[in-house]
C-alpha cells in the first residue's frame, strides 16, 4: 500500500494499484478507513520503494524467465549480487556470508524460506506486470525502431553519441531489456557527431544499422551504413561500409530500407538544396545494401497546413539580421522519418511532419500498389490530414517518428512512436517511446486511434511470454 500511495500521484491510481495488483477498491478504502487507522505494525522485513524497484529490475531480467525462486537466489548469489534491505534488521543468509564476506554487516531482508517466498512474491508480480503495457516503455528515447527475428525484439533509439540495441521476447518489458552499445563514433571525422535515428535491418543474410551523423555541422548530415555478419546483432563485429548516397549528395537523415519484389530501396528525409528551409521525402533504388543505383526521387514535399508547422527562434544576436543566415532559419517545412507499413495489396508509407520541435508534430502517410513504379511520384497518393496527432487529454505531444511492429503471436499489428508528455518540450531527450496497437478500417487503411493515455495499462502484445 506504502508503494501505491507513492506511485499514485504519479502515474495515476489505475497504474499504481496494478503494480502490486492490488484492487482499487482496496486503495480507496485505505485513504476512508471506517474503523480508525490500521494499528498493524509495518515489518521489518518490509523492502522501501527504491529496494523494491531495484529487486523488480533484477528480476525481470530475461535470464531469469521460468526459472526457480531458488534457483534465481542462488544464481544471483554465484554472481556476487545480494539483495538486501538496509533497513530490514534480518540476519544474514548463511550462504551470502560464506560466498560475500564483504557484506556480513548488511542485514538482508529475508533468510531462509523467507528470502526464497520475498523473491517469489516479486517475480509473480514482475510476471504480472508483463501481461500489461504501460506507456512510456522508456523514460527517454527518440526516434524509436523496433524488428524482430527468431522470438525476440530489437529496438533501438537515438542517443546522440552512441548506437545501442536492446533485445527482448516483450516489448512491456522493454525497460528491463538487456542491451548494448554496439558502435561508438570516432572523436571526429564525418560520422562523428550527432547520432541520429538509428535502424536495424536483416537484409540478405546479415545484419545493418542505418544512421544519420555530422561532422560538427548540421549541414554535413548524411546516412551511414554498419554490417554485421553474426545471426544475433548483439554478437560479432560491426563494421562501417561508409555513407550511403545517390550522385546528389545532399543533406540527409531518417533512412529506412526496404525490399519490394527482390528489389531493395531506401527512403530517407532530405534537402533539395545545400541549405536549410525545408525537408522532403525522396526514394532511391539500392543494388546493395549500402549502395545507391541511380539519383533520388522526391515522392514527398510539405504541402499542407499541418505539414508547414514549423517556425524556430533563430539563434541570433539581438542587433542581428533573422534572415541572413541559411544555416539558421527562422521556418522549416518538414517531411521526415518515413517508414514502411504493407497491407494486402498497398503499401503505405508513413512519415512525420511538422517540426518536431513543435506540439503539433503529427503523422501522414502516402498510399502506393503493390506493383506499380515506387520510383515514379505519381504511384504515391498522399492524404490530405494527418493519420496520428497530439493528445493533450492523454498527455501527448509532438507525436510522431514511428515505426511498425507484430505481437509475438502476429495477431495484432502496433505502432511505436515518440512523445513528450507535457507542451512546449520541444525536440530533446524528453521524448520517450510509447506503443499501442492499430486496426485497419474497412477501406483498407490503418486506423491508428487516439493516442494512449500516460500511465494507463493496456493489454501486453498478444501471445507474449
């Protein structure tokens, strides 16, 4: 109850009672008790919040699925990991003392059968908790990707500095996911700065990472490609191929690659010109995965109101002309972070647009056939609103920068996205990573809903561990 009353303010009643699952009913008659105050005595054994969210971290670890109460105590003990609380006044576990020397004067918070039922307790309770979702997965991550191969998830986000993926059977759990930085840029060079919206890809027997990265200057923006040969992207080697770009070379971010009819393409967001002002879509052909064939086609521009939501505070001296430097506009029109979603015989491509500085970053999609020119403009059909947009009810902001995803079962189709949970935070590490499932409306296209609502379970990706 202690934990619920410290959660609830938090992320809401509803989401703190399912933790410990424990009713509603029963919080909200604590808070009116009809007999007086409780006079039961609060354990010594009892864990504080902070050693409970610890423990519960340790225990949703993947290693740990379908194993003992045990068998967990006493791996973790092989390991040289105790968990005990500093508060508990219990007498050390044998074991520990012989195994951990170094930790005879921390008093655990069980011994015995005791310990062994505390663990059980807890990894019910994780096991619980993973059949709901809670939105955000993360409390930061931008631009977040997610594939799948061989019964688990990769996701991926941006970092800025660094490459990082995470794997796991459930993406409820993603919080506790193991992970690993897999790259990590040069001091200098073109592909130093700036790590931007990474995504991993199985494409013809390997393993890659596209990503945008500078040289210092936003204006160096370009895709770079790593390769890895190992069947699981967290083993082996990744080995830079270099950039990835068609004759123009011109500023680029956002590539996502996919393959239609044993052809590859790749699509990414782009300038037209060698300045800033405004960011289109455009599609190339790839004769591998880290060459281009031939010159980009722009299938997408910002035509519409909501896709010209884009004004910026210049940083500028006070005395300074606004306008005179290209580099640093006072407007953007943008279209960015496409991704490809396929559904009987069309293929939709849905991208962010707006500023994604602003709230009211949304979601478009353009509609192309299957069997058409994807290289031809006049095969992709843009619709004139937006498919996804800002919630402030469900605390929703600047959403967008998605990717597409099935449940373990591929039963359910869902989508992952970015937001920030309250106005005005702008385009920094306040977005974080949100998931809920679509449907499809009976014309064929997706209905992604509303957005779901900060703190509120939802059911887990059906089929799931």
């Amino acid at each position: 109850m202690e934990a619920v009353n410290e959660l609830s303010p938090v992320i809401g009643v509803q989401a703190a009672c399912a933790v410990p699952g424990l009713p509603r009913s029963s919080f909200f008659r604590r808070q009116r008790p009809i007999f007086g105050p409780s006079k039961n005595a609060v354990s010594a054994r009892t864990l504080s919040l902070p050693e409970r969210k610890a423990v519960l971290t340790c225990l949703q670890e993947e290693r740990f699925q379908d194993r003992s109460p045990a068998a967990v105590d006493a791996t973790l003990l092989d390991e040289g990991v105790y968990h005990c609380s500093l508060s508990g006044g219990q007498q050390q576990s044998p074991r520990a003392v012989a195994l951990l020397p170094h930790l005879v004067q921390r008093p655990c918070y069980g011994v015995g059968m005791n310990r062994i039922w505390c663990l059980l307790w807890l990894l019910v309770g994780s096991a619980m908790g993973q059949s709901k979702l809670v939105n955000p997965l993360l409390p930061s991550g931008a631009d977040p990707w997610i594939t799948s191969r061989n019964g688990f998830y990769y996701y991926m986000n941006t970092t800025g500095s660094s490459l990082v993926i995470w794997k796991t059977r459930s993406i409820s759990a993603l919080a506790t996911a193991g992970k690993k930085t897999v790259w990590r840029p040069p001091a200098s060079g073109p592909y130093s700065h700036d790590i931007w919206a990474p995504e991993l890809h199985f494409l013809r027997g390997k393993w890659y990472i596209y990503f945008a990265a500078d040289g210092g200057r936003n204006a160096t923006h370009r895709i770079w490609v790593l390769e890895n040969a190992a069947a699981d992207p967290l083993d082996g080697e990744w080995r830079m191929l270099g950039k990835v770009a068609d004759p123009s070379d011109r500023w680029a971010i956002d590539a996502t690659v996919f393959e239609q009819d044993s052809r590859l393409y790749m699509v990414w967001s782009g300038w037209e010109a060698e300045v800033n002002g405004g960011q289109n879509l455009y599609i190339a052909e790839l004769s591998n995965p880290n060459t281009v064939k031939g010159s980009r086609v722009r299938i997408s521009a910002p035509a519409y109101p909501w896709e010209k939501i884009g004004d910026l505070r210049p940083q500028v001296a006070t005395e300074a002309n606004p306008g005179a430097d290209p580099a640093n506009p006072i407007h953007v029109d943008v279209n960015e972070g496409p991704e490809i979603l396929r559904h009987g015989n069309r293929i939709f491509l849905v991208y962010s647009a707006g500023g994604c500085w602003t709230d009211y970053y949304s979601l478009g999609i353009l509609t192309a056939s299957v069997g058409s020119n994807l290289m031809d403009p006049a095969s992709w059909k843009k619709s004139p609103a937006p498919v996804f947009w800002l919630s402030p009810e469900a605390h929703a902001y600047g959403t967008g920068h998605n990717s597409f995803f099935q449940s373990p079962d591929g039963k359910e189709d869902w989508i992952l996205y970015h937001a920030n949970s309250e106005p005005q935070q702008g385009c920094g590490n306040r977005r974080a990573p949100r998931a809920q499932p679509f449907t499809w409306k009976p014309d064929g296209m997706p209905d992604f809903g509303r957005p779901v609502s900060v703190g509120v379970p939802i059911a887990a990706p059906s089929g799931g561990n």
